[in-house]
C-alpha cells in the first residue's frame, strides 16, 4: 500500500479506536438464500467467473526461472504455466493435440520441452510441436497448426492472472480499478512461496473495527491490531500502517490477499462444479525471503499450527453447519449488517456480474 494511503486508513482506523466505530454501509443487506444452494446459479456462476475469467493464480515467485512450471486444474479446466527463456510467462492448455492426454503434472524446473504420456507427441516450452513419432502417419496435418493451446496471461504488479478460455483476453488494471498502486507498492516479486493453510486470529486484531474501500468488484478491508496504538507515538510522516494492521483485498471472483506485516497470504476458493456445498481451496504463504535456517522454519510451522488449528477446528465446522442450515427452511435470507460492508460489497459485486452476463469488473 502506498504510503499516503497507508496515513488516510490510519487516521481512519485510530479515530474509530477513539470513538468505538467501523466503517458503516448505508443499511442492512439481504442476501436469498437460495444464492447458497441453487445449483443453476451454481453452474452460471462457473461458466461466467471460472470458466470466463480472469483468475488470479499466485504470485510471480512461483516461477522464478526459466524452465520452471506448474499446473493448475482448480477451474475445472486443465492449465499449464511454463516460464520462458526471455522471463517471460506462458500458458497453455494442459492437452496434447493428438489425443488430448495430459503433457506436464504438478510443478517443476529446469523443463526443456514436455511430452505426452500417450503416444510420446513433444512440445517445446513455448508450446510448440516438436516431434511427433511414426512422422509419417500424420505428414498432410501441419506441424505448425498442432502446438499447445495459448491462454492469455498477464504477470504484473508481480501477480498472475490468466482466462482458461482459449482467445480470452482481458484489461488488468481495468478489472483491478484502482487497486493496481496497492499491489506495485507491496513490491511482490521479491516474496518466495511456502504453502500453508492460515487465517488471522481474533486475539491479534480488534474485532468490529475496520475500513472498507471497493474498487469496482474488488474490495480493500484493513483490520486495526491491538498494537495499532504505538502508531501515535511517532510522527505521522514516519507511520508505517503495515506492522500495526491486515490488510485485506478480496480480487473478484474468489482470492483473498492479505498483507500480513512480515508475510503475505493468498486465498483461492474454486466451486466443486457437481455441488453447491462444496469448493475446493488453495493458500499460499509468501515471506520475504527463503525460510532456510532451522529458526524460520520453526517460526513458520508455529505459525502453521495456530492457524491450522483455528481453521479446521472453528472457522470450517462452522460454516459447514450454517451450509447445512440453508436447507432447513429457518429463514430465506441472510443478513448482513451495516457493519458488514465488505461482505455486502461483494455479495452485491456478485449479482451485479450475473446480472450483466460477465465476469470482467
């Protein structure tokens, strides 16, 4: 976050500590319930927002050398990302042009060129069609025309972001809205990867006080930590928000960013596309520098354990069970209250897509 935003949300967070406030919405918000359980919606919102795109896959960091690559099938469609000899990024559709088996799984370096399982067809890392064994049988179909599938990518703002749809194309800055001078201040490229699975705490963070900031779809929440006090022992020119709050980006459709002070975290939810009570989850943890010494590494396994615990033993049993309420006939709609302006954001973000028949903010 850029510095000057950084003083505006401060004084906005130490004034709500003083007067015991939030950031209000203007009224209550009414969500049906049937937007939880309704499997046409379910297939809607699938083909417009995970099908259409675009998604936000993870940092640059994921792939920081030439050769390196990974899969991603979370949308329902099989993606292959390969780093390029220029620095460039790649990516493709996971589908050999002979007979559709799969050319790469999971994640790794250093790849010069990928082959099918099947019948052996191989591809340079930029997509290419290399050689293609008994060359003979398939002399009078082009070589050039048979190389992996293109997906549109943009790496910016050290981020990934791609449509799984073939000739996709999309504006980043227009779908971020705002939020682009956010991202290039946290300076991304520089983070590495770990994964984990981690959620803020409540002891760490005041509860009910928060700003909230939507740009376009997307929307910016930052949570005051109990420390946040200490900020006003220093000149306000020297405030550095970041050590004393979360700051919390939700990026339409389905990742949750989360600056964190000494690490970074991303949130990807992906719909189960059989069911509307299930979804499927990946969480990054990005830190700033490789976790190499045995003394990091422990600092980041408590890290782990904490919140892995608070996770799986509160916040998902919860959920499950206010899922299973949705059927029980108890109440047609949800509320949100106007202390809950984030969460109305994007419920309403969310009907405003499906309403116009797009997933591009």
């Amino acid at each position: 976050m850029r510095h000057q935003d950084q003083l505006e949300q401060a004084r906005k967070l130490l004034a709500y500590l003083d007067t015991q406030t939030t950031a209000m919405a203007d009224a209550v918000y009414r969500n049906e319930v049937t937007d939880y359980t309704c499997p046409k919606q379910l297939a809607r919102e699938c083909e417009l927002f995970f099908k259409g795109g675009p998604l936000h896959i993870g940092l640059s960091c994921l792939l920081p050398s030439a050769g390196d690559y990974m899969t991603h099938d979370y949308s329902g469609v099989p993606i292959l990302l390969v780093r390029q000899d220029d620095g460039s990024l790649r990516a493709f559709l996971n589908v050999c042009r002979h007979r559709g088996a799969r050319v790469a799984e999971g994640c790794g370096q250093g790849v010069r060129r990928l082959s099918c399982p099947y019948h052996a067809w191989s591809y340079a890392t930029d997509g290419r069609l290399l050689a293609r064994p008994d060359e003979r049988s398939f002399a009078e179909v082009d070589k050039s025309e048979r190389g992996l599938r293109d997906l549109a990518v943009v790496e910016k703002y050290g981020m990934i972001w791609l449509s799984p749809t073939p000739g996709a194309h999309f504006d980043l800055d227009a779908r971020l809205a705002g939020l682009e001078g956010d991202l290039a201040a946290y300076r991304l490229d520089t983070y590495h990867l770990r994964v984990l699975h981690a959620k803020t705490v409540d002891p760490i963070l005041y509860s009910n006080l928060a700003t909230f900031d939507g740009f376009g779809r997307n929307l910016r929440m930052i949570g005051a930590r109990r420390t946040i006090d200490k900020l006003r022992q220093t000149p306000e020119a020297e405030w550095n928000l970041i050590p004393y709050a979360a700051v919390i980006y939700v990026l339409f459709p389905n990742t949750v960013f989360v600056a964190q002070g000494d690490h970074i975290e991303s949130w990807h939810v992906f719909p189960d596309r059989n069911s509307t009570d299930d979804s499927v989850m990946y969480v990054s943890l990005y830190t700033p520098e490789k976790a190499s010494a045995d003394n990091a590494r422990r600092h980041w396994d408590r890290n782990m354990d904490l919140l892995m615990a608070t996770v799986e033993k509160e916040d998902f049993p919860l959920s499950e069970g206010i899922q299973r309420g949705f059927y029980s006939g108890a109440q047609d709609e949800v509320l949100f209250g106007r202390n809950e302006p984030s969460l109305q954001h994007f419920h309403k973000s969310v009907k405003a897509a499906l309403s116009e028949g797009a997933g591009v903010g």
